[in-house]
C-alpha cells in the first residue's frame, strides 16, 4: 500500500507542479499612441479631429487648404525626386566610381526638393498675407499643437522599437505593435 501511494505520489507530483515551471505569459503589447494613414487606419492627413487648423475661421482654413494644393502634383513632384535618387544609387553601385556622375545626381535631387519646395513656401506666403491678425495666431496655435501630436507619435513609435530591440535582446520573440486606434 506504502509502495501505490509513493508511485502515485511521484506520478501526480510532476503533474501538480508543471503550472508553477512553466513559462509565463509574454508582457502585453505597448498600448498604441498614435494612428494615421501609414497605419492604414484612423483619420487622414488633414481630417485630425475632424479639421485642419480647428481654430481657423472658416475662409482661412480655405485659405491655407488652397495654398497647400497649390503648386502641381505633390507625387508627380515626388517621382522626380526619387528618379534623381535612383540615378545617385545607380552610379554608386557601378563597378568603377564616377564621383561626378554620383555628384551630378544629388544636385538634380536637390535642385528638384529644392524647387518644389520654394514652390510651396511662396504659396504659403501669399496665403498667410491673405489671413487675418485672428487666423494667423489660430494657425499658429494649431501647428504648434500638430507638432506636439506628431512628437508624442514619435516617441511612441520609438519607446515600442525599443521595447521590441530589447526583447530581441534577451531572446524572446518580439511583441507585435498593437492594432492602431483611431483618434476622437
């Protein structure tokens, strides 16, 4: 009888014990800071909260909207920019180093943001010319306010990167970002 109860006692311990050994769950996934268009949810670029520039009346807000379409087509401009890369990755993939070709394709990439880029700030500026005292402080106050949504997006894009290295790290299995959730 002493003999059946040690023989059950060895068969059950194992038994008993595996919960208290085994592998605990993985921390749960950092909770989301941020959605926008590169996640493939939540509002498009523009339509945060609803509007851009909240506090704009609603002629400035047209104001600005118009000025930020100004200028031609943003991936037409794109595309030119990244053909002029794609020319400095291929010379500077070629057998025999050319400097002046490698040279002569940055400065088409830079003369071509460079353009573009005048191109909108002189829109801006004969827009804000157009703005009131009123709607130039509420743009003020709204870009400042895009620009701390985009820091805190930021700093949670990296604060998970970094959670995801360092689990890397230590061997275990990285944590997928969490599912993207809207803004209200």
């Amino acid at each position: 009888m002493t003999r059946k109860l040690l023989l059950a006692a060895l068969i059950a311990a194992p038994l008993i014990a595996a919960p208290a050994f085994a592998q605990t769950a993985p921390p749960a996934p950092p909770a989301a800071h941020h959605a926008g268009p590169h996640h493939g949810a939540g509002p498009r670029m523009g339509q945060m909260g609803g509007r851009m520039f909240p506090t704009m009346s609603e002629a400035g807000r047209k104001t600005m909207h118009d000025a930020m379409m100004a200028g031609g087509s943003r991936r037409e401009d794109r595309q030119k920019v990244e053909a002029a890369r794609d020319k400095m990755l291929a010379a500077l993939e070629a057998e025999r180093f050319d400097a002046g070709a490698v040279k002569r394709a940055m400065e088409e990439e830079r003369s071509l943001a460079d353009a573009t880029r005048q191109q909108r700030q002189t829109a801006m500026l004969a827009a804000f010319q157009k703005l009131s005292p009123e709607d130039r402080k509420a743009f003020v106050t709204d870009s400042r306010a895009m620009k701390a949504r985009m820091q805190g997006r930021m700093e949670g894009w990296r604060d998970g990167m970094r959670s995801r290295m360092q689990m890397r790290s230590l061997g275990q299995p990285p944590v997928p970002p969490a599912p993207p959730q809207s803004e209200l």
